[in-house]
C-alpha cells in the first residue's frame, strides 16, 4: 500500500468531519481556518500516516466536495498536530533520511489498534514484512523489530567495501537476538545525531541559499563542455583524479555557474555536496574548518551507513569532542579521507566555490588533501567528483588537467552576448526606433560587440554597464550612448567609482548611510530591517512607525536600490536579504579606500568604521527605547514566560520595530568597535541595562541563552565579546560582585568562543596570559564548566596546564586558591599539612596530571622553571614520588635526568621505590632506570634508612651510609631502604603486589632477604600472611628462613595460619619445605590452634587442618589458658552465634577435629571441655554434633 501511494502523482483526502465553512458568533458563515483543517480525526489515525507521507502531492476536500488546502499550505500546522518536522511533511526532507528511531515516533501519537501500529510502519521503515491475520499486536511488533534487524544487517552488507568490512569485523561469536540489535540501533540513532549535531553550525549554507539564479538560456553549455564532459568521464578519471578547476576574475560569474550545474546539471543519481564560502560571514562560514564540518556533516546525513564506521574509527576522538577539546583541524581531515574512502559504490559530486575568500594558506592545505583523497578514490575505483572556483591564483597551485578559465571560454562570451541581447532588444520596441536613421540599428550592433569585448568575460561589469546605457538611452540618441560607452571604464573596480559619482551630490547623506550598514552590520539585514534602520537614523522609534507602516516590499526594494546606487539589492531566499550586488563592491570600498573617496576623508584623518560603529549604535539605541512595562506579567526576566506568549510578543514588537531584534543582539558590539572612549563611557553610563535584559530575553527563547536579573554588566559584555567595553566598564567601577561572578563572566566569555574578552577579564585580576594559552583554550561547543567551578580546578582538570600554571602564579588569584581546590584535583591520597603551601601542592598535581596525559612538553618547562628541588606533597611526598605511584615512567625519567634527588623519603619514610611498588606497576623498567641513575650519578644516601640483618634479627636501624660508599653498595641502600616500620620494598613486593617478577627483580638488585622488619619479620613471614604460593616457594628456594621468628614468636607457618581465606595453599608449601608443624607463638597456640581461630570459611579451615594433620601436628596442644584446638572452635562459635557465617563455618571444623580423634571430654584450666561448653550453649546443631559423637563413642567403648 505504501508504495501504492509513493507511486502516484497525487492523492486525494476526503475529511469527513471537517466542513468548508463555519459560522461566527453572528451567525454568518465564514471559511475554516487552517488550524480547524487539522483538527480532523484523520490526523490522529495509524493507516493515514502514510496516506500523508508518501505521495509527492496531497490535496485535502471537506464533506462537502470542496478543496481546502493542500500539503505544503499546511504542513507548519500539520508538523505541530502529528510531531513530524515540518520539512517531512512538506516534502522537503525524504522520509528515508530521518532515522528508524524518528519514524517509529510519529505513530505513538496516533490511535491504532497494537497490531496496527505495527503494520503502518512496515513502508516507512522501508521493510518488507507480511500481515498475518489474528496476530496480536506484541507478536506484529516482534516481527517488525527482526525486519527492522534484518534490514540493519544488509544495509552494513550493502556494495560499499567498507561497510562489507565492518560487517566482518563487528560480527563475531553467536547472533544477537532482535531486541539487542534493536536497542544497538537506537544507540547509533543516538550517536548519530550527536555526531551531526557536533558538526553542524549555525547557517552552514547561507552563502549557497544568497546565490541567484542565472539569467534565461545562460550556463546551460556547461553540461555539453567536452571538458565538463571528461570530468564526469569514468574511463578518463586516473588522468584528472577526478579534479575540476573554474577560474575567472571577480565578477565574471563562477559561483552562478557552479550553483547551477550543482543543482540542475549533475547526473542523475548521484551524492551532491557543496560548500560556498562566505567573506562576510562567521569563521565557520570563510574558513577550511567549516568547510571540512560542512561537507562532512553533508555526507554522513546522505549516507547514515558512514556514521557507525566514523564513529568507531574515531571514538575517542568524538568523546574527547563531547568532553570539550573542539574540533581540531587534522582530526577533521581525517574524518573526510576515511569517509571518502569508504563511499563504496555511491557516485559523489562535491561543488566547492570561492576559494578566494578563505586564507590562501588554508586554500593549499585544503587542495592538497582533495589532490589525495581523489587519486585514492580515482586508484580504488571508486567515484568521486571535485570542483573547485575561485579567482586566479598567483600561488596556489592545483595538480589537475582539468581547468576551466571562464576569461577565455567562447560559450562564456556567448552568455554574455545573449545577455546584452536581451536586455538591448527593447530599444528596437516602437515606432521610435523605426523611424530613426537606418544606420541605427547598425550602430546598435556595434554597441553590442563593444561590450561584449570590453566586458573581458565580467558578467558583473556587463550588467553594470547595460543598466547605465538604458539609462543613457532613456534620456538621448543612440549615439549619445556609444560616446557613453566609450567614456566608462573597463575594470570592474574604476566602473563602481564611475556609478557611484553619478549624481554625486544627490543623497549623498542617504547613500553613506547605506554604506555604513551594508559594511559594518554584524550580519545582513532583512529588507524590513534595513528599512527601519536607515529611517531610524537620529530620530525617535515613534517618528517613523507611520513611516514604515506605509511601506510595502516593493518600495523597500525600490528604495534599497536608489539609497545604494544600484550598489545593493533584496536577495529573496529562505531568509531574504540586503546585501551588494556582489563581493568585488566591498573589495573596491575598503580594499581601494573608495569609502574614503565617499566619505572625502583620508586614511590617517578619521576613522571611518569607527566612526560608522558610533552611528550604528545610536541607531539601536534609539531602536531599543521601547516600552515594554505593559509586559510585565509575562515574567519574562525569572524564566516562567510560555513559549507561545514569548512568540506572540516578538511577533508583536517586531512588527512595530523591525530593527529590534537586531539592536538587543548588537548594539554592545558595535559600541565596542568605537574608538571614541568617551562615548564608550557615555554609552555605558546612559544605557538602561534592565530595559535591555528584558528585551534580550524575549528574543533568546533558549534558557541558557538569557539573563537572570543578577548577571552583573560584565558578564553580559562578556556574554557579547565586547572587550574594550569591559575594560572601560572595570575603570569606571561596575563591580563583580563576587569571585563567582568573575568566574562565571569568564566561562560566558569562553563559551561563546570569545577569547579577547576573556583576556581582558584576566587581565582585570592582574593575570596576563600569552596569546597562544588562550587560544589553546576551548571555546563554543566545545567549552564546558560545572556550575561555579573555579579556574584553576577547570583548567587542570580539562587538561590547559599552561593556563592553570598561569593561574598558580598570579598573586591575586592565590589569595584566593583553596585547599579544597588543589584535594578535588588530587589523583593520589592527600593529607592536609600546614607545612606545605597550597601553591606548592598545586603545582605538583599540575606536573601529575600533565604527565597522566603525556604532556610531557609542560612537564619539561614547569621542572626547569622549578629546578632539582622536589615539590612535596602535604605528607611530604616529593613529586619523584608521586611520579612512581602513578607510574610515570617519562616523567621519573625527565626527573632523575633532572637531579631530582632518588633516596629522599616522605614522613613514612618511604622512598620512590616504595610508591612504585605500591602503584603495583611494571618494576623492571622502574628498577633499571633508578639503579642505572644511582651507578651514573652520585649519590650519597643520606635520606634512605635500612636494616641489616646481621646478628640479632630485631637489631635496631643504622646508617648505611659512609662517604666511600661504591656504586653498588649505593644501589643496595637504596633497595634496602625502609620505611618507618622497617618494611623494605622486597616486603612491600610480597604482600601488596603478590608478583614473582618483583621478588626476582628486587632479588637481583641486592635486596636482603633476611631483613626484617620493627616487628621481626621478613619477607617469607609476609608473603605468607599475605602473598601467593607462587611467592612463598620462589624465597624459599633463595634460601629464606623457614623457621625463623618474630618478635612474638611466630614462624612463618604460625602467620600462614592467621589467614582468614584459605591458607592451605601456603600451609602446604612451608609443611612440604620443612616448616616446623608444632611451632607456637607467644600465647602458646599451634598452626592448628591459629586455622581454627582465623578462618572464615569452614571448607577452607578443614582443608588446612588437613594438611597439618598429615604432617603429624598435636591435636591436643594446649595454649596458655589450656584450651585444645577443640575448644577453641567451640568457644568461636558460641561467640559469634549472631553471625551466620561464624557461627555455621567453624562447626565444619569442629566436626573434622572430633572425626580425627580430638578428644570431646578435654577441659582447659577453667574446667570447661568441648562437650559441656556445646551443651550448654543452646545451639541445636552444635549439641546435636556433641551429643550425637558421645553416643557413637560409647557405643564403641561398649
């Protein structure tokens, strides 16, 4: 059905409850609104969802027979009534470019039966899925969610090679199920969009929508152009690559003729896209970026299969976007050569026009990569088309065969030849003509010929000197006209200076005017507004409503071309415009000082654009005292105003003052492009800010683009880049009325993408910042701050460690770093100190997280700046130390080449050794870099201690340091250091990172195994209260102590023991090397006694207690208090009866030791056994156990 309706040329809706006409409260009948038109159930319903989407024309009938409107007519208010964007459902916008996710949305809003929701989405989704009669709706959705699957796989499985590629590569193991797919397609629908939306910007094609159209049968040869032809040649490509370059002088018409082949004369079938620069637009809009954005975002909205691949080819780069970084310039090369290498099959045409108007560095950079990506694309066979125009390039070259002078071009010529035809026919109109002397009409012809040949190929110059021959004609003799066209000049440039003295003196005042707004606007004006500005000029808003009010698009228009002399024009597009009739008349004003020739001022004695500035702001002064009190109720300044009422009310002023949009958006920029400080100062002291706020946040419907009543006047001239102004505003005491408030005006400033501004409010605090640190910073789309955020933490943590240093350094703005700042910003513990600085600690989270990110250009400048000191942390951690927790192998390189001292110590006494250990990172390359420093530098180890292990095993510390010390007794301090507790690094490897190498490596270096700590163990006794077997066996086979002792007495076995997980492993291990299996601590109790009292697990308890069993330990051994192991699993099970697993594990055990001959009737020195103590402690499966086992025993004795 819906292909039924795709292929018809017109369908036909019959609105059964709507009527043609209504009655008013007078009872006359009156015709329905548009609005009542859409109210009809039929907009409501599923099945007409694609009634009123596919066919290329809808025409919608009342009951009564009669046509009430049609689709385009309607479409604004069907886009409100259904939810579906208006370029949809006009037509504008193919159906097939929205996404899954956007076309299953429209239905939700209509009344279907559930199956039906399913079946009216089948041809919209562009899948194919039969109707089964009696399906319940969940089965029709299941179904339709494994088409839409279906369909997702073999769009990857299209003839594009990438997309067969990504296919293989994202298709491993089992399918997933529909629901999944389902789900990982509406999360591409997702990242989709926000990739386009980070691309996209503000009037992307403005330029492209301003170009007219050409005049009648001109630019049509293009297509039949053998070179044009070649171009397009398939066979032909590997000797052009693909390139086309249209040169010409300014004015000759390339960007007429490169609109119109890219919208009538590409071949069918075919991907257009186009970028036309723009020289009096934004950055965006003039520079290689925004192309590069443009042109991208054209590609992957046409071809959605791009978007998955670009989005996982550059994943960290578009979340680093999304974080804040911006978008650079390579990444954005990038991203064009790997979409254009993966267009598979599709055929592309790309219309790049104006390249004269962006930088000519720029220029080659960009020709550069559009010479590889289409050999690449000529080499693989794929198809890619590029045409280039611009002026001719002295410097720039292209590497093509193709090229196109239109200068020279003899259909070029023939253009203009038609058009001067044309536009001279007229004369030969009447009997005037006809009764003039015969040799006229030759005359005529040769008047013609002149121009053709004094044109040069200049459409510009041509239509020029047309109109002012008609003039000539209009007014004298044919001959007066040749004389005329004699007297003109042949540059483009002296022609306008000829147009513009006629009748110099009449309106000079009003053709200035023009000028100054055609020339310093901050954007184009709409015709209205142009209108209302010139009228505006030095009088009130009142003087001119009845003005304007007279006014009908025709004098406007009119009115635009005498106030110009013919200079400007109306451009009618989407959005129409005052603007010059072309480029080169802006070149010749400011470019060949012909406003100064206007004005009759020279260079040096005045200032004409700012003194054009001065008089633009006057004007939207004077355009913003109106009174908007009547308004108060709307609540428009706290944000609660509706939409609709806003609207209402825009639609409202605007209506009364055109020009009011414009002022409140620009009136602070151009008082900020004044020179005149005293009338900068006298602007801010007279302007009525609240009358302004109001008025601003009627026409910024966005919340965050609008003015709370609190926003301080800096913040708002920050919000508008208008730098000199903050300044003068700082002189003259508007305050900011808090630390907050100076932030916040900063983040405005850089959110905007004003860096001036932001400069400026630094250089308020007294901080000065380079030009290329600001520049660095993101600004736009890419800034982001939390809410009240101070600098510095921003700075670091987005990664700008040049500004955050900047900032540290600055006295004014360390009077107001805080503690809390430099802890938010810590990657390690941090312990406050008062012997540490906050400037200190804050520099070396800087060097942290600039050596986190591999910033190590920074790390290098700000070490050097600092020299062989080390910043310490507030536990006086040096930051050699804080390099080695976080395992900077390049920045504890850069430090130790440096002289950063290797053997200083924080107030634990731990060295760099420790912290990298402790890091649990790669320590062979950390231990060689620190051993091969300490053999190449000297050192004397004067801040390390350590332990030696000769004679008594808990002998207190000594120095180890002695003047004559050689390099590997050096290296020997150091990897024996220890800490305030006496841990060495080998103790530290045992039980925190559980790793042989380590063990080996520290081995290796020196690292005594017998040191012990200030409690008398060793590394043995620590790897088995808290290493790995792997550990245990590795130091017994170097020949650890496996009997030695601590301070309380306890054996390595004895500590194994203690462990509350599973210490089998490590039992086993010192059992089977010989470890003594009845050893007892200080207290008395055996390994046993320890496994019983310790571990959590009963099965992990039984299986060591196994273990000693086998290895003959003493079942029965007592400790002081004359408890058995027995008695002690009771005991812990009576204490822990609240805790289920204390309580349940040890009964496990307590069962083992009774099946293994403990004895149940032992009794410890307070005369309780193991039998009194279960039965009395009121736990039912304990006394089942002792009970029970005292039966059995007695049943045996018997």
């Amino acid at each position: 059905m819906y292909r039924h309706y795709l292929n018809s040329k017109k369908c036909y809706v019959f609105l059964s409850d709507v009527t043609s006409h209504k009655r008013n409260h007078n009872g006359e009948l009156r015709p329905i609104t548009g609005s009542e038109i859409v109210q009809s159930r039929w907009f409501e319903r599923g099945w007409t969802l694609q009634e009123l989407l596919a066919p290329r024309s809808v025409d919608f009938f009342s009951a009564t027979g009669e046509c009430i409107g049609s689709r385009p007519d309607l479409a604004p208010l069907i886009a409100v009534r259904t939810g579906i964007a208006e370029d949809v459902v006009s037509g504008i916008r193919p159906v097939e470019q929205c996404t899954m996710k956007l076309r299953m949305s429209w239905v939700d809003r209509r009344d279907n039966l559930p199956e039906d929701k399913a079946y009216c989405l089948i041809g919209l989704l562009g899948i194919s899925m039969p109707l089964v009669p009696g399906e319940t709706g969940q089965a029709a959705m299941i179904r339709l969610r494994e088409a839409m699957v279906r369909s997702y796989r073999e769009d990857l499985n299209s003839p594009c090679t990438a997309a067969e590629h990504h296919t293989k590569t994202t298709s491993h193991g089992p399918d997933r199920s529909s629901d999944t797919v389902t789900e990982q397609a509406s999360s591409s629908d997702r990242n989709q969009r926000n990739l386009l939306d980070m691309l996209k910007f503000e009037e992307m094609d403005a330029r492209r929508r301003q170009v007219k159209k050409p005049y009648s049968n001109t630019c049509d040869w293009l297509k039949e152009h053998s070179i044009y032809q070649l171009w397009l040649n398939s066979q032909e490509c590997k000797r052009h690559h693909g390139l086309l370059w249209i040169k010409g002088k300014p004015g000759a018409g390339k960007t007429t003729l490169v609109k119109h082949a890219d919208d009538f004369l590409s071949p069918r079938g075919c991907l257009r896209i186009s970028f036309y620069f723009h020289a009096r637009g934004t950055e965006l809009q003039r520079s290689i970026d925004g192309m590069y954005r443009s042109i991208l975002y054209q590609l992957l909205d046409k071809q959605s299969a791009l978007q998955d691949l670009i989005s996982e080819k550059f994943q960290s780069f578009i979340e680093s976007i999304q974080a804040g970084a911006g978008w650079s310039r390579e990444v954005l090369q990038e991203m064009l050569a790997y979409a254009f290498a993966n267009l598979g099959r599709r055929r592309v045409l790309c219309y790049v026009d104006a390249l004269d108007e962006c930088n000519t560095q720029q220029v080659q950079q960009m020709i550069n990569l559009f010479e590889t990506i289409s050999q690449d694309c000529a080499s693989g066979g794929r198809y890619l088309r590029i045409l280039l125009a611009s002026r001719h390039y002295p410097i720039v070259r292209i590497r093509t065969d193709l090229e196109m002078n239109l200068d020279e071009l003899h259909e070029h010529q023939t253009d203009i030849e038609q058009y001067v035809n044309g536009q001279l026919d007229t004369w030969t109109d009447g009997d005037d003509f006809t009764q003039q002397d015969p040799s006229t009409e030759t005359v005529l012809d040769g008047i013609r010929r002149e121009i053709v040949k004094k044109a040069k190929g200049i459409f510009m110059w041509t239509v020029l000197v047309v109109e002012i021959l008609n003039d000539e004609y209009s007014q004298g003799s044919i001959y007066n006209v040749r004389r005329r066209l004699n007297e003109l000049p042949a540059e483009l440039s002296q022609l306008f200076r000829e147009v513009i003295e006629r009748d110099a003196g009449k309106n000079i005042e009003l053709f200035r005017r023009c000028l100054q707004w055609l020339l310093f606007s901050r954007r184009p004006l709409s015709p209205k507004e142009f209108y209302s500005a010139m009228a505006l000029h030095g009088k009130s808003t009142h003087a001119v409503d009845h003005v304007f009010f007279r006014a009908s698009m025709s004098d406007i228009k009119r009115f635009v071309r005498s106030s110009s002399k013919g200079l400007a024009e109306c451009v009618d597009n989407d959005i129409p415009v005052v603007q010059f009739i072309h480029e080169s008349v802006r070149d010749y004003l400011l470019k060949d000082e012909g406003l100064q020739e206007i004005f009759q001022q020279s260079t040096e004695s005045m200032d004409l654009e700012a003194m054009s500035h001065e008089m633009l702001t006057r004007v939207c002064q004077v355009c913003l005292d109106v009174d908007v009190s009547e308004f108060d109720d709307l609540s428009i300044d706290d944000f609660k105003c509706k939409l609709s009422e806003a609207e209402d009310l825009q639609r409202t002023l605007s209506a009364a003052n055109p020009l009011l949009a414009y002022s409140q958006d620009n009136v602070f920029h151009h008082a900020n492009c004044t020179t005149d400080v005293t009338f900068q100062q006298t602007f801010l002291q007279t302007f009525d800010l609240k009358r302004w706020r109001r008025c601003s946040n009627l026409f910024n419907l966005v919340k965050t683009h609008r003015h709370p009543e609190h926003a301080c006047l800096i913040r708002i001239l920050a919000r508008y880049d208008a730098h000199s102004l903050i300044t003068i505003a700082n002189r003259l005491g508007y305050p900011l009325h808090s630390d907050a408030a100076a932030f916040d005006a900063l983040y405005m400033a850089l959110a905007f993408g004003h860096k001036k501004s932001a400069k400026v409010l630094l250089a308020i605090h007294d901080i000065s910042v380079p030009e290329h640190v600001i520049d660095a910073l993101p600004s736009g789309r890419s800034f982001s701050a939390e809410h009240l955020m101070r600098p510095f933490v921003w700075a670091a943590t987005k990664g700008h460690f040049s500004f955050a240093h900047i900032l540290v350094q600055s006295e004014t703005f360390f009077n107001r770093l805080l503690l809390q700042d430099v802890m938010f910003l810590s990657p390690i513990n941090y312990e406050p100190s008062s012997h540490i600085g906050v400037q200190e600690a804050a520099l070396l989270q800087l060097l942290l997280r600039a050596a986190a990110v591999s910033d190590m250009q920074f790390v290098r400048r700000l070490c050097e700046e600092q020299g062989p000191k080390a910043l310490r942390h507030a536990n006086g951690k040096t930051l050699l130390m804080a390099a080695a927790e976080l395992g900077h192998i390049d920045l504890i390189d850069l430090l130790l080449s440096q002289g950063f001292p290797v053997d200083e110590t924080d107030d634990a006494g731990l060295t760099a050794l420790h912290w990298w250990i402790k890091g649990k990172h790669s320590l062979d390359q950390s231990l060689h870099i620190i051993a091969n420093q300490l053999l190449s530098h000297e050192t004397d180890c004067k801040h390390v201690r350590r332990r030696r292990s000769e004679g008594l095993r808990a002998s207190p510390q000594v120095n180890s340091t002695k003047t004559g010390c050689n390099a590997q007794q050096k290296c020997d301090c150091l990897v024996n250091a220890t800490d305030r507790n006496g841990c060495t690094p080998l103790m530290y490897a045992v039980w925190r990172v559980w790793s042989t190498e380590y063990v080996e490596t520290l081995l290796a270096h020196g690292a005594d195994i017998a040191a012990v700590d200030n409690r008398g163990r060793d590394a043995l006794m620590e790897a088995s209260i808290s290493g790995t077997n792997a550990c245990v066996s590795l130091l017994l086979q170097l020949g650890a102590d496996i009997n030695a002792v601590d301070l309380e007495g306890r054996t390595a076995l004895l500590l194994a023991a203690t462990k509350q997980y599973d210490p089998s492993f490590v039992i086993k291990v010192l059992l089977d090397h010989g470890a003594v299996v009845n050893a007892k601590d200080s207290e008395g109790n055996t390994p046993l006694a320890s496994v019983v009292q310790h571990t959590l697990f009963g099965g992990d308890g039984v299986r060591a207690c196994s273990h000693l069993v086998d290895h003959g330990c003493d079942i029965e051994a007592r400790n002081r208090k004359g408890e058995t192991p027995l008695i002690m699993s009771v005991k812990r099970v009576m204490k822990n009866r609240s805790d289920y697993n204390a309580y349940y594990m040890p009964i496990e055990m307590i069962q083992y030791l009774i099946g293994v001959g403990a004895d149940i009737a032992a009794v410890d020195h307070d005369g309780h056994s193991a039998y009194s103590l279960a039965l009395n402690s009121g736990i039912q499966r304990l006394m089942d156990l002792v009970v029970r086992h005292e039966a059995l025993r007695r049943n045996e004795s018997r």
